[in-house]
C-alpha cells in the first residue's frame, strides 16, 4: 500500500514537472499533424495499380474460374442437401462443437507444432492444408462462409505466386524444387483457409485459442528439455566465446533457431489471447503464463530471435499503451545485472568479431553476393540441391561446410525466385502490414484490435530474425508464418467490418 502511495505520488509530481510540460508542449503539434499529414494520406489510399489490377482481364478471368466453380459446388451442395440433410452426420455436425472450420483448422495447427521433430512429416502439412482448404471452400460455396476471391489478395500475392512457380524453368533439380514448392503451396493454402474460415471474432478468438495452447505445450517441453539437460552442440554455438552456456532447447522442433522464430510469430498472438479473456481469474493465469514461451526463448540462446522479441514487445507495448514503454526501458536496464552468467556471455557475443556463427555468416553472404550476380534476375529455382550445386563455385575458401541456404531470407528470396519473387513478395508484406495498422483504428471489438497488434509486432519481429536466419528453410516455421499472415488478413477484414458498421 505504502508502495503503491510513494509511486502514485513521485507519477503526479512528473505530470506536473515544467520538463512534462515542455515535452508535451513539444509532442501534441507532431501528434496532430501526423495523422493528416501527406505520408500518411498517401499510404492511407489504394494504389492505382491494384485498381487496374482488379479490373484487369487476368484478374477478371481468374476470378470468374473461382466464381464458377464456387456454382458448380454449390450447385451439388444444394442438390445432395435435401436427401442428406436428416442424415446422421449432418444432424451431428450442425451441433459439433469439433466440426466448425476454426476449431479443425486450429487443431490441425497444434497437431503439426506439438508433434516432435522425429514423427512429423511435412507431407501431412500438404494433405492437411489441402484439406482444410477443400473445406473451406465447399464452406464457402454452400454460403456458410464469406466468398474470398483471389483478387481480394492482391497483384502481388499473385506475382509472387508466379515467380515460386516459374522458379521451376531455372532450376537444374526439379524434383526437389517441386518438393519444397509443395510446402509454399500448402502454406498458401492455410493462409487462404484461414481468410475464408474466420467471418466472426468468435472464430478469430477460438483459434487464436488452439495457437495459444500449442505455444504453452512447446513452452513447457522445452523446460523439460532443460529440467533432462540438453547436449551441447558445436554445430549450434561457438564453444570458446560461449563457456558456460548451455545446451540450447528446441522443444518440439528440429533446431533451438527454429523454435526460437516460432515463439517470435506466435507469442506475441498468444498474449492477445490472454488480454482479450473476458473473465478476469482465466485472464490474469493466462497472461500469468505467457512468461513459459519468454522463458523457453531465452533458453534457446537464439541471439536474433532475442533482438526480434525486444522489437516485437517494443510494437506490442506502443499500440497497448505507450506508456508502458519508459518503465519497461528502467526496467529491462535494472534487471541486467540479476540476468545469469549465460545470458550475459551469449548477449556480449552479439557483436563479437571472433564469433564463428557470425563470421560463418559473413563469409557466406560474400559468396551468395556473387551468386546474385549471376543469377538475381532469374533465381536457381527453390530446394537445397540446386544451391548445394552451384554455391561451391562461388564460395570463398573453407566456406562450403555445412552451407545449406543462405542464412538469411532476404538473399534466399532473390536467390531462388528472382528480383520478381523478392520484389512481389516485400511488396506484398508491407501492404498488408501497413493496411493492418491503418485498419487497427476501425476494430471496435477488442479482440479483433488485439489480433491485429500482435500480428503486427510478430511480422515487425520475424523480419528482424529474416536478417540472420533463413526462417523458412524449416517448413513448419513457414506454415507458422502464412497461417499468422492468414488470421492478420481475417483479422483485419473484420476491422473493416466493424468500422462501416458503426
């Protein structure tokens, strides 16, 4: 009590400080004029390209392929219903808590990341978003869920999709090119499933529920991993800079960095979650628990999944309440000198020029560049076969070992796609990113507005991590993207939403 008065007290006398007078004085011109300003408002409207794209013969003419297949279905759907609409698996499925869209879809989403490394195949992904989309749209086509047509995603999504594919023609092994573009496809498909399957924020909140809890599980596994003990790898960690560290968790996942880039997408969705439970006992044990995922990320010793969460709380704090940010920076200064001796080394390591991750990591960027040269128009085509073939060529002495990708998603992106996949695909993030800040100030409800901040700050967070990891090498890190990248635009959408309905 006497805590709470002292702190109550020294907050007043800052509110009254000439220094906040002067700073506000300095603040409230820039906080009008922001919002109207002419950056603002020339991001605020839709660029000309995307309405001659929705004009477009190509954009017409795939749309009318998608509109005439929704008829054919729904065609079906509705001559079948009659005779099966007193059949058993109707009448169940009409009151099946199990048998709504989300609850599959987020099923299979806790089922594909809780599952260890060693019995997960990525191929039940393939099946599984092959699925779930089949639903989705049969869902679709019967009307019980919204028509999303593939306008609605816009020229770059599809120029994207275009270079993934026509990355076949370069490629000089196209049976692992086509491998890895099964897994682009199916992680396109979850992002499509999840547009078309969350219309409400009931749906939006009951899978936000599923990803919560496949976080916790993961989250707890790890700490068992550490409670075991796990072995120290060479391959993982520098072992003369990191002595004392110790063996790095991957919980469910094939590699700590892996896992770490999974808690980097989905924590920040998972703490939405818990703010958003409208009873204040369940709300207050599960936000209690979101310090499990925190934990198991600091045990993975990922160093730029660290700088991504600092980022990723940095966004997710300023859209909650902003003034929350000086106290966290007090605090998170205070808290250094109680931080373990492991931590302390692993962090003092960042920017240490004798670090054989980092300098493994330059030193293969100045032979990617080189292969850029060559080949950034056209790309090599997607897989690590074509790369391990081609890279040799280019790469500078002793810098062939253990070189799978290019460690990094930005140069993968040019690498095996061209300067059409990395241009489409960055087009593509900051529109829908930046559309989902604008659309962040029509959400009425709170669950729908919390979706999106933490969709935001997990996409501003993992671009952090792009920088030093290929993030998608592993699929089920890509799966966890897209499907991320499907309840931001579901999200958004019932912003939307609600705006023109106030």
């Amino acid at each position: 009590m006497l805590k709470s008065s002292v702190l109550g007290r020294l907050y007043g006398w800052w509110l009254c400080s000439a220094i906040f007078r002067l700073l506000r004085g300095i603040y409230r011109p820039f906080a009008r004029a922001f919002p109207n300003s002419a950056v603002v408002n020339f991001l605020r409207r839709p660029p000309k390209i995307e309405r001659w794209y929705a004009n477009s013969l190509v954009c017409r003419a795939i749309d009318a392929v998608y509109r005439f297949l929704l008829r054919i279905f729904g065609a079906i759907i509705n001559a079948l219903r009659p005779a099966a609409g007193g059949s058993f698996f109707v009448r169940a499925a009409s009151g099946s808590y199990f048998l709504r869209f989300e609850v599959l879809l987020g099923c299979f989403t806790f089922v594909m990341f809780v599952a260890p490394h060693e019995m997960w195949s990525n191929s039940y992904a393939v099946l599984g978003a092959a699925g779930l989309f089949g639903v989705a749209f049969l869902m679709s086509a019967a009307g019980a869920r919204r028509e999303v047509f593939p306008r609605e995603f816009g020229l770059p999504f599809l120029l994207f999709v275009m270079a993934c594919v026509g990355s076949l023609g370069f490629t000089s092994d196209r049976s692992d090119s086509l491998r890895v573009l099964m897994f682009f496809a199916a992680a396109f498909l979850f992002m499509y499933a999840a547009v078309i399957g969350i219309s409400t924020k009931e749906q939006l909140r009951r899978l936000m529920g599923f990803i919560y809890a496949a976080v916790m599980f993961t989250a707890l596994y790890a700490f068992y991993q550490r409670v075991m003990g796990v072995e120290v790898s060479a391959s993982f960690t520098d072992l003369d800079l990191n002595v004392g560290v110790p063996g790095r968790v991957y919980s469910t996942l094939d590699n700590p960095n892996n896992y770490a880039e999974f808690l980097v997408l989905f924590t920040p969705l998972s703490t939405a979650y818990a703010m958003t439970e409208k009873r204040t006992f369940r709300r207050l044990v599960l936000s209690c628990l979101i310090v499990l995922p925190l934990g198991a990320l600091v045990m993975t010793y990922s160093r730029g999944c660290w700088l991504s969460i600092a980022l990723s709380v940095v966004i997710f704090v300023y859209y909650t309440d902003k003034r929350l940010i000086p106290v966290g920076l007090v605090a998170c200064i205070l808290l250094i000198p109680f931080l373990p001796d492991s931590i302390m080394t692993r962090i003092s390591t960042i920017f240490n020029s004798h670090d054989s991750s980092a300098n493994h990591r330059l030193t293969t960027w100045r032979g990617i560049i080189n292969m850029i040269g060559d080949y950034g128009i056209t790309g090599i085509g997607m897989g690590p076969n074509t790369f391990a073939e081609l890279y040799p060529d280019y790469a500078l002495t002793g810098a062939t070992r253990g070189v799978y990708h290019s460690q990094m998603l930005y140069m993968e992106l040019i690498l095996e796609t061209g300067a059409l996949g990395f241009i489409s695909f960055m087009w593509f993030m900051l529109r829908e990113v930046k559309n989902a800040a604008f659309d962040l100030f029509k959400a009425r409800s709170q669950e729908v507005r919390m979706a999106l901040i933490a969709c935001g700050a997990s996409f501003g967070g993992i671009a952090v991590a792009g920088i030093f990891e290929y993030i998608w090498f592993y699929p089920r890190v890509l799966f966890a993207f897209f499907i991320l990248l499907g309840v931001m635009l579901a999200a958004a959408r019932l912003a939307r939403e609600e705006g023109c309905a106030r």
